[in-house]
C-alpha cells in the first residue's frame, strides 16, 4: 500500500472544510464507538453505576413494609418454681365442712408449678414499617447523588477513552508513515546503487561510493525493521483499548490527518467537565449527610402486626391464636454530644470536598490552556516541517543532478538524501502530532459528543 512515500501522500491539503472534516470522521468515530461497547475499563464503570442504581433501590425499599416469620420452640425442665399452699389454705376449711355437714370434700396437695415454659411454641407472622424515619429519607436522598456522581465518573472514563483512542490511532497511522517513509529511503538507496555500479563498470566513479551506498542500504533496512515493530506495537495497544484481538488490522483514511477546524476551540470552557459534575454530586451528598446528623433529634416512629400462635405444638384453635397491633417511637433526647462531634465531622467534610472542587477546577482550567498551548505550537510545527520538507526535496533533486553528472561527492548527496528521510519523518511525526493536540483540547474542554450512536 505504501511503497514510496511521496510528498503528496504525506501532506494532506488543509483546505477541507468544518463540514467535510466532520463527515470523514465516521471511521474513527466507529472506533470509538467499538471501544465504548468492549472497552473492558468502561465495562467495569458500568458496574460501579448499576451497583449504585441497585444501592438506591435498596434504599427506597427501606419504606416498604417487612414481612417476617418468627418462630420458637421451648422444653424445659427445673429452674425457678413457684409454691402455691392450696392444701393449707383450702384443707382445714373443707374439713371442717365435712364435720359439720357430713361432706366429703377432698383433701388438696401443695402446688409447685415450673416458671420456664415446658414444651410451648410461639409462632408468629410479624408485619412491620417504618412511618417517620428521617434517616432513610437522607440515605435515599444520598444514594441519588452517588447515581449522579457515578454516571459522571463513567463518562470521565469515556471522555479519557476518547482521547486515548485518537492517540492512539494517529501514533499507529504515523508508525505506518514511518515504514512508509523508510521504504521509499530505500528505493532511493537501490537507486544510487544502480547509478554507481553504472559509474564504476564506466570508469566515472571507484568502489567507495558504491561500498557507502551498500552501507547505507543495510542501515536503512535496520531501520525499517525497527519501524515495523513500532508499528506492530501501535497496533496491539490499539486493539487493546477496543478489547480486540491485538493482531487485528486497522482501517486507515488519510482524511483523517487534515487538521481540525479550530475555531471552535477558542470559545470552549471547562463547563462541560464531568471531573466538576463528580464534585457537584459529591458535594450535594456530603451536605445531605450534614442534614442526616442534624435529623437526630427528629424521632422514629414505626408500626407492627403480629398474628400468630402461643401453646403445646400440636394446639392451635381459638386459645392460642393472637394477634397484636401497636406503633413504636424511638426519639434521642439526650446523646452525651455525640451527634454534635458527627455534626461537625460532617461540616468539615462539607468544607473539605468545596475546596477539592476549587482546586480541581483551577487544574482543568490549567490543562485547557496548556492543551490549546500545545495545539497551536503542534501548528506551527507542522507548517514548519511542509518547508523544510519542501525545501529538502528541491535539494535533494539538485545534488543527484548533479552527482549523475560525475561533479559532486557522494557523501554529498547522502547527506542530501538523509535531509530528505528527515525531513518526511518530521513531517509525519508533526502532522499526528496536531491531530494528538487537537483531540487533548478535545479532552480538556469535553467537546467530543460521547453520546454519538448511543
């Protein structure tokens, strides 16, 4: 595919339009989206959210009623007793009935009876809610936040994923400029092999400059072969990121390298940054905890139902069948200072994550101005590198005129050559380096839809 590696392949007109750059971005876009639907850290994002969506139906779920079966069973034998004296209270009055009116009331025993219940079940069906119970209305209220805050954190995730995957594809892309590059060094090599062995079997030139020009042949295909493993390795961190099969081949469209609009990157702003999104949940959360340790003095009121059953294992009827109907409250009156210090903990957790937001806002703010810093030196660069690379090929052709012609040395025209092979790599290197600015700019102000083809 890239057998010589000419100018016109390596410089991209940068006359494109903002509406045509956009309508070639669908092969990178697609790759991006690949990454978003396989990207095994984006999955594990993904996973922090559903365990958050599943904490808040939990904690919605506290309202609910509980519905709880309780059951015990007891066998006893010995421990505490109670006496009861029947046969001294009752005895002598039933004797001296007997006497006087010829009755035979029985003489009664002494009763002891075992305080511990002997074989006795109680089974119960208990239905319980919560009516006022300022505490879970807090947690729910927190758990939203954590939502928020996570769903914020996946798409800093995302937007990091973003720019990692146009790195990544325009390292690739410039690797495969490089081998490119060194194959077509090499053409021109195999060329001036061709020129002096026609000038030594002419008598123009001696062996020494044929003996150089070999040298440099075997140095250049050194060269090619370490182009070709970073070109390799390019592609397997690719694919990684797309959680593909790191040997896959990767579509390339050149149209991707002709530089971005910039225009919109002037007016952009850190407003758009989830990293300040996490902080406004974050902070939202930490304040509804400051208000869930001020609820303490709130009381906690709840209702029951049992319905159940109390006697011998094998008797249930109308004597142990019950039901019991009531209402719970717990309020704190009195706590030794122990909510005041959690009051207080909770204040400076407040006061603590507002300062964090602070700082990170000036950090990202710090990153947007360093990144389009970054963007227009890798411009200039650029525009510097078309020149030389200009200016290297006009040379390049004037000293092989003239050393065809037997009038220039060929140390000369090596040095001419290596210009040239410089001059294109510095190019290749310079032109992914303003799309790899662009997409940190990108980056830093949030700009790339991350919700395309969702």
């Amino acid at each position: 595919m890239f057998t010589f590696f000419t100018k016109g392949a390596l410089l991209i007109g940068f006359i494109t339009s903002t509406i045509a750059v956009q309508a070639q971005q669908t092969v990178l876009d697609d790759y991006i989206q690949q990454a978003f639907n396989s990207n095994k850290g984006l999955k594990e994002q993904h996973m922090q959210l559903d365990k958050a969506l599943y904490a808040l139906k939990e904690a919605k779920s506290l309202f609910g009623p509980d519905v709880t079966f309780l059951a015990s069973y007891i066998k006893s034998q010995g421990g505490r007793t109670i006496d009861l004296p029947l046969g001294d209270l009752l005895n002598p009055v039933y004797g001296s009935l007997n006497q006087l009116t010829g009755s035979h009331f029985p003489m009664l025993a002494n009763q002891n009876f075992q305080l511990n219940p002997d074989n006795f079940l109680d089974a119960k069906v208990r239905t319980s809610m919560p009516l006022i119970n300022a505490e879970i209305y807090y947690n729910q209220q927190i758990k939203k936040e954590q939502i928020s805050q996570q769903q914020a954190a996946e798409n800093v995730y995302k937007r990091q994923l973003v720019q990692d995957v146009k790195t990544a594809y325009y390292q690739y892309y410039q690797s495969v400029q490089a081998v490119a590059i060194y194959n077509s060094a090499l053409g021109l090599i195999n060329e001036n092999i061709r020129i002096n062995e026609s000038m030594v079997r002419n008598g123009i030139r001696n062996n020494t400059a044929l003996y150089r020009s070999k040298t440099e042949k075997e140095k250049t295909d050194a060269a090619i072969n370490q182009a070709e493993n970073v070109r390799e390795n390019a592609k397997a961190y690719f694919n990684f990121l797309l959680n593909r099969n790191l040997g896959d081949s990767i579509t390339l469209d050149s149209t991707l390298l002709s530089q971005p609009a910039s225009g919109a990157l002037a007016y952009g702003d850190i407003n758009n940054r989830e990293e300040l999104q996490q902080y406004k949940h974050a902070i939202s959360a930490y304040e509804l905890n400051t208000k869930l340790q001020r609820a303490y003095i709130i009381p906690k009121l709840s209702t029951f139902l049992d319905l159940g059953s109390q006697g011998a294992p094998t008797k249930f009827d109308n004597t142990t069948r019950y039901y019991m109907f009531g209402f719970n409250l717990e309020w704190n009156l009195f706590t030794f200072h122990k909510s005041k210090y959690r009051i207080r903990q909770a204040e400076t957790n407040v006061a603590a994550i507002n300062i964090a937001a602070s700082q990170t806002q000036d950090q990202l703010q710090l990153q947007l101005q360093q990144a389009r810093n970054n963007y227009a030196t890798a411009i200039r660069n650029f525009s510097a590198a078309k020149t030389q690379l200009d200016f290297a090929e006009r040379y390049y052709r004037d000293q092989l005129k003239v050393y065809k012609e037997g009038q220039l040395l060929y140390l000369e025209l090596l040095d001419a050559q290596n210009q040239l092979t410089q001059a294109r790599l510095q190019t290749a290197v310079t032109q992914a380096g303003v799309q790899t600015a662009f997409a940190a700019v990108e980056r830093a102000q949030a700009s790339y839809n991350i919700d395309i083809n969702k």
